[in-house]
C-alpha cells in the first residue's frame, strides 16, 4: 500500500512509519520541518516538507496514495484552538476529496465523545462521501509526563487541573501506532470509532509509580484549580483563549469522565500492551538526563 503519514516523526508518526515501512508498504512523512527529511529518509520513507495549512500541498501529497492518516497538533502560535483544529481538518477533508482517498484514519481523542467542538472535527472527515474513517481515540498520552519533568525537579510534584484519587486511562504512543497500522492496512467501509486504553489507575497511584522510578518516593500529582491554571498559563505567555480551550480538554478528566468513556465503549477499544509501569524505565530515563545536565 501507499500510505501517506502526517505528524513528522513525533511520538506516534515515527514508531508508526518504521512498522508500516518494515511490512513492505510504500511511506511518504509529512512534515513541516525540512530538517526532518534526512531522518524520514533513513527510516525508508519518502518526506513531503510543507505545511498543513496549505491545502494544495496536501492533495499534491495525497494523490496516489492507497490511505491517510491524519493528525492535527495543537499549535500554541494559534489563538483560537478550535477553530484552528477545524480549519485543518477542513483542509484534511479537501486534500481527501481531491486526490480521491477512500481510506482514512483520524487521530481525534477520547474527548470527542464527551466535548462536542472536538467531535465536530471527526464530523468533517464523516461527512466526506465515499470514505471509510476510523476515528482513533486513546486516553491520556504517556509522553505528557515528559513535560513535567522541570516541576518535579524543582517542586516534586505533578500539577494538572486533574489530579489526587481522580482515575485516569493512559495510552502509550507506540500502542497507539500500532492501532493506527492495524486499521489502515485493513479494509474497512462505513465509519468506526476505536479507542486505546493501555493501563488504568488514579493519578495517585501514577505518581508512585513514576516517582519509585526515578528515586523520588515524595512524589505527588495535586489538582490546581482550573482558574489557577488559566492564570498561571496566561501568565506564562499563552492567550487567554488558548488557555481556556486547554483547560477544557482536561476537565473532563477531573469529573470522571475518561473512564466513564472507555467502559461505555468497551467493544471498542483497544488494549494496548505498554504499562506505566514500562513507560516508567523510559521516563526514568529521560529524567536523569536532565539531573545530569
């Protein structure tokens, strides 16, 4: 198959270039950044460098090709989240229809079925005639914890509008890519939603096992107010608007409402084979690089 991957070699695109290469498929990586071209290349991918903001270079990019993958990254240069995630997937949609994909599969978020601006983004690739879509919806990203790692150092603790004995469904990016290979080297018709769940527990629970991992058994994850959060961020540079679309992302979270998500839909997810427990040794990693430095 020729298969087309947007997200450059980030958490998902990589490991999900490197497997589809390995099973004998024809790869092209979109990326924005030029740099990126030789790294695609070695892993026996062909890159197309552009934007996703412009719509000709992706149908120029799409056309030929057997499958789709999209994914639309939160841009913190944009002000208006939503209606950035809207306008890309808009794009998405018109490179589709010009280069006459019939498959595609979505990277959208377990939110989508709890917060109806982000279902609305899926709605655009449902409306497309003749296109089988798989939306993929995975829980929160283990690769998040790495950005938490400077308040661990100087704080110890993990802060999130989310936190304490709130329970929370993780996904591991790998497991993730692996979802998105099985459906788009399958054949599918219609549309389908799938979600990925590869562990469960309280972010309490998260925090010992992260913070056993990197020698730092004080460790805690507490819930900041979500008007805090909103003042904290704005004061760190962001717009007051992108703050509160952020913020709205992780609400959820705090009502219960993630595992509530995944248990509706239980015939629909995935099971995925990393554990925090394994991600762990990873993120231990990564934290003693910085203690190093």
């Amino acid at each position: 198959m020729r298969i087309v991957v947007t997200g450059s070699l980030g958490n998902i695109g990589r490991p999900l270039a490197k497997r589809l290469v390995r099973e004998g498929n024809s790869v092209i990586v979109v990326s924005s950044n030029p740099e990126r071209q030789k790294d695609i290349e070695t892993l026996g991918a062909e890159a197309a460098i552009g934007k996703l903001e412009d719509v000709e270079f992706l149908a120029s990019t799409f056309s030929g090709a057997d499958a789709v993958y999209c994914m639309i990254p939160i841009s913190f240069r944009e002000v208006d989240q939503i209606a950035y995630l809207k306008k890309i997937g808009n794009n998405y949609a018109h490179a589709i229809r010009e280069a006459g994909i019939k498959r595609v599969v979505l990277l959208s978020g377990w939110a989508a079925g709890v917060i109806g601006s982000y279902k609305d983004v899926e709605d655009i690739f449902n409306e497309l005639p003749d296109v089988a879509a798989t939306h993929i919806r995975p829980g929160y990203f283990y690769s998040n914890f790495f950005d938490s790692i400077n308040a661990i150092k100087e704080k110890g603790l993990i802060a999130a509008t989310f936190g304490g004995e709130d329970r929370i469904v993780f996904s591991g990016p790998s497991d993730i890519a692996d979802a998105i290979a099985d459906e788009i080297t399958n054949h599918a018709s219609g549309v389908k939603v799938r979600y990925v769940a590869s562990d469960e527990m309280t972010c309490n629970e998260a925090a010992k096992i992260l913070g056993a991992a990197i020698g730092r058994n004080d460790l805690k994850w507490v819930t900041v107010a979500a008007e805090e959060m909103q003042k904290n961020l704005e004061a760190a540079g962001l717009s007051p608007k992108l703050v509160s679309d952020l913020v709205e992302m992780q609400a959820p979270i705090h009502k219960g409402l993630m595992p509530q998500e995944f248990a509706r839909h239980s015939s629909e997810v995935i099971t995925g084979k990393v554990t925090l427990a394994d991600f762990a040794k990873e993120f231990a990693e990564a934290y003693s690089k910085t203690i190093d430095t």
